[in-house]
C-alpha cells in the first residue's frame, strides 16, 4: 500500500506540472482574441443547424467515431472497416449510421490541400505525408488517387474522406478548436486571427460539417443513437 500511495503522489505532481508548464505556454494575450470573437459569437456561430444534421444519421448499427489526433491512416480506415465487416455480416451500407468528429488535433483533415500549404499544416500538427515522410502540405484524404491507401490483409480500401461520403458516412469539425488553433497560429504568422479562421472555412472540404465543439458532437451523437468508439 504505501508503494501505491507514493507512486500516486509521483503522478500527481507529474500531472499538475504539465499544467502549469502549459498555462505558462499560453499567455493571457493569446486568449484575448478568443475572448474577443465568443462575445462576436465567432466561437458559436455555424451557417447550418448541426442539431438538423445530426437528424440525418440513418441505420440501424449506428457507431461514431472519436477523432482527436493524426494517428496514420486509423481515423479512416476504421469507418472503412466498419462498412465492409457489417457487409460481411449482411448488413449493407444503407443500414449502417457513421459520423466521424475531426476535433483538436484532428481538424487539419476538414480542410483541402490549400489551407494544408498556407498555413503549414503538416508541422503545425504534426503529420507526415504518408508518401514522402516529411511534414504533410496537403491533405492525403482529400481524394485519393486509387491505390493510395492500403492494409495488409483488405488489400486496397478506399478511405478517401470524399469516398466513405459517398459510402454513407458524416463528418463534421469542431468549432472550437478551428477558434483557438486559427489564433495560435495567427499569432505565430502575424496575420488577423478572424481572417485565417474565415479562410480555414472557405477551405473545408465539401459536406463537412461544422459543430459548435467536439466534446458537444460526441454528445449529440449518442444521443442519435451512435456507439462511441475513440479512433485510435
């Protein structure tokens, strides 16, 4: 007992150390225009009611998918996977109801080659293109050419974000972190936060939806019915 004891203070204080060493990263005046834009409603406002959109989830098996970081091809190939082991037991595509939620560090994949290049996305959020295994400057899920993507055993598999669209599935971003991420990285471009985070959205690939937060999407999600899964 006491080596347990000792081990959870060790934790403890390991755990509030990455706190204070992050609050101190984070200056009061990198908050300031976030502040600035949620009295603007620039944190909450969305063009398209994303509670309408959830009514969309259709199917019977219905699972959403927790992305919140750049982890290879796994945010992708797991829906993918979803689809074709229901087909094997079947269950067609129309049946099935799969929403995948791009939050923190996993909003790069909303956006089209474009913003990937201009802002630097790839170092940014710490992705390699999986071709030349150096930072990303475009987003290899904005459709793939045929072959891009492969896994042992399945072979080829289309998880182009445009190819499981076409497949049934809803992708959405969140909000949120679009807000303090097109702030930090303003900050670190010198450039308008409020005209970077207006630029990220010209350049959200078609039928992505924007939410109010991630964590709110992971809500409404379960609330429609939808098995969480974290994409790991």
């Amino acid at each position: 007992m006491p080596t347990n004891d000792s081990k959870s203070t060790t934790d403890r204080r390991r755990f509030l150390g990455t706190i204070a060493s992050g609050a101190a990263a984070m200056s009061l005046a990198t908050f300031a225009p976030i502040t600035t834009h949620a009295e603007n409603n620039f944190l909450t406002g969305t063009d398209d009611d994303p509670d309408a959109w959830f009514k969309k989830v259709k199917g019977t098996h219905r699972i959403v998918f927790d992305v919140v970081k750049p982890n290879g091809i796994l945010p992708f190939a797991w829906p993918r996977v979803f689809l074709l082991t229901n087909a094997a037991t079947k269950t067609p595509e129309s049946d099935c109801g799969i929403v995948v939620i791009l939050r923190h560090d996993a909003i790069p994949f909303a956006f089209e080659n474009r913003i990937w290049e201009k802002y630097q996305f790839g170092e940014f959020f710490k992705f390699d293109d999986p071709k030349t295994n150096k930072p990303s400057t475009r987003n290899p899920f904005q459709n793939p050419a045929k072959g891009d993507f492969t896994v042992p055993g399945f072979g080829e598999v289309q998880i182009g974000i445009n190819e499981l669209q076409a497949s049934g599935v809803m992708f959405c971003v969140c909000h949120a972190a679009m807000t303090v991420m097109s702030t930090v990285l303003a900050g670190q471009m010198k450039m308008d936060a409020k005209e970077v985070f207006n630029d990220w959205k010209s350049g959200l690939l078609p039928g992505i939806q924007i939410v109010p937060s991630g964590v709110w999407a992971v809500g409404r999600a379960q609330e429609h019915g939808c098995k969480y899964c974290y994409a790991e």
